[in-house]
C-alpha cells in the first residue's frame, strides 16, 4: 500500500551494484534501478542519484583485466567511464521518458560558500524542472577520495551522498550497498550475525559494530555509511542501508517498511 506522502529521496549506488567483478558495467541491475527510480519519480517523489563507478567502468574500458595504480591514470579512467555511466543513464532514463542531468562536485564546491548556495540552487531549479539529477564526486580533478586527503570534506560518496542529501533538504537517503544492512557482527565472517533494523542514535556502541572497507572495487564501508547516518540525522533526514542488489526494495522503503537498517532523523522539536 503506498503512503500517501511524497518525499525528496536521495539514493547512492555503489560500484558493486553498477559493475560485474571486470569492472564492466552491470546493465542488468542499472536496468532494474532505473526502472524503479523513474517508477516513484511517477508517483511523485523527487529523485537524485548519486552513482559510483566511474572509475572501475573507464579501467575496464581502457585496461580490461586491471585497475590502474597511478593517480593520473585513475583520474584519467574515471573521465572515460564518466562519459560512459551517463550514456548510460540517459539512455534508460529516456525510455521511462525521464530526463536526467549531471553533476560532478569537488570539496571547494560544498566548503565555499558562494559555489555551495550556487549548487543548493542548481539542484533546486532541476528538481523544480522535473530533472533527475545524477551525482558524482569530480575524480578527475579531485584526488580526495581516489587518494586520502587531509582536509577532506567528500572523500566517498556515501559521504557525498549525505552532503548532497543536506544541500538539497532530503527526505530520505537510501545507500545501496553489497550488505542487506548494519549487523553486530560482520555476517562475512560470523553466520550467527543479526541484522540491526532501526537506530535511534549512531553512538559508540554503534560504532564499534563497523568493519573495514568494502568490495575490491569500492571505497566505502560500514563506517564511512555510519560517518554519512551522523550527518544525514543530524540534519532530519532519515537513512537506510539496504542490498543494491534488491532495488525493488526501494517501494517499501518509501512506503516506511522494516527493509535494511534505518537510521531515524532527529526532527526539531
């Protein structure tokens, strides 16, 4: 049963999610995304994706079987597989007759204030115009989360993802991820691992239930998803951890069912 309340939801796929273990892209489960994003942008939420990938898929293009090591070589993959992320994105969202637009961002546009009520303005005008705005960290020029930074603002799109979910005043942000959700314990390695569904407040308790990095072709783990939760609550907007591979997932989490692990905003009293 749908809710009868339509919001602004931010959703970040991961590269797991957009590619095979190649680094080629996953165009069965872009399909399957994009079908369901434009599905609830029709009922009437506002949509931003904000999509990993650009680098694994230009390595795979450029260097099939390998991933570069250089820093100029992974900002060079990352402006090739760029091009081709949205190609992509274009293509399937115009055949839901859904039109989408690009932007790639550095920490200089979310720390200076004049480009950061600039960009609060760009997202405002293409969601005001019905535009699904698609969102990456500009690895081609920014090193911060290729390479660690020491003064880093984004770092990781699911930081990223948080960031953008703040400037644009989100309802709800969803990461997608290779895990169905928090755990306490990493259900790689402990079988007897329960799944966290609801947290009120991401404490040190919390906290020590995050392991390392993610996949081989990502850069995030749980705790960089609960570094994000911190931000996106601390800002009253709710956030879900769930499977990328289960995008279908997306209608009951809109719809506020038990999917994932939801992280509760704190709402101003």
């Amino acid at each position: 049963m749908w809710q009868k309340n339509c919001y602004r939801v931010v959703v970040k796929v991961g590269t797991s999610t957009l590619t095979h273990d190649t680094g080629a892209t996953n165009i069965h489960n872009m399909e399957r995304l994009v079908r369901v994003l434009a599905d609830l942008k029709g009922y009437g939420h506002e949509i931003i994706l904000v999509s990993s990938g650009a680098i694994a898929v230009g390595a795979a293009k450029l260097t099939p079987g390998s991933r570069p090591q250089e820093l100029r070589m992974k900002q060079a993959a990352a402006s090739v597989g760029q091009c081709q992320l949205m190609h992509m994105y274009d293509k399937l969202f115009g055949e839901y007759n859904q039109t989408v637009g690009q932007i790639l961002l550095t920490d200089d546009d979310v720390a200076d204030p004049v480009r950061k009520e600039h960009l609060a303005g760009t997202f405002a005008a293409l969601l005001e115009m019905g535009v699904i705005p698609v969102v990456n960290e500009n690895d081609s020029v920014s090193s911060k989360e290729i390479e660690t930074g020491v003064e880093k603002i984004l770092g990781d799109n699911d930081t990223l993802s948080a960031v953008v979910a703040t400037l644009c005043d989100a309802d709800l942000l969803v990461l997608m991820s290779d895990i169905d959700g928090l755990y306490d314990a990493d259900p790689h390695t402990n079988e007897n691992a329960k799944q966290i569904h609801r947290v009120e407040n991401v404490d040190a308790e919390i906290e020590s239930m995050a392991g390392g990095a993610g996949t081989a072709r990502g850069t995030g783990g749980m705790t960089t998803k609960l570094s994000a939760a911190k931000l996106a609550t601390a800002n009253g907007c709710d956030m879900i951890i769930t499977n990328g591979s289960r995008p279908e997932d997306l209608y009951d989490i809109v719809a506020g069912k038990d999917v994932g692990t939801r992280f509760i905003g704190k709402k101003e009293a």
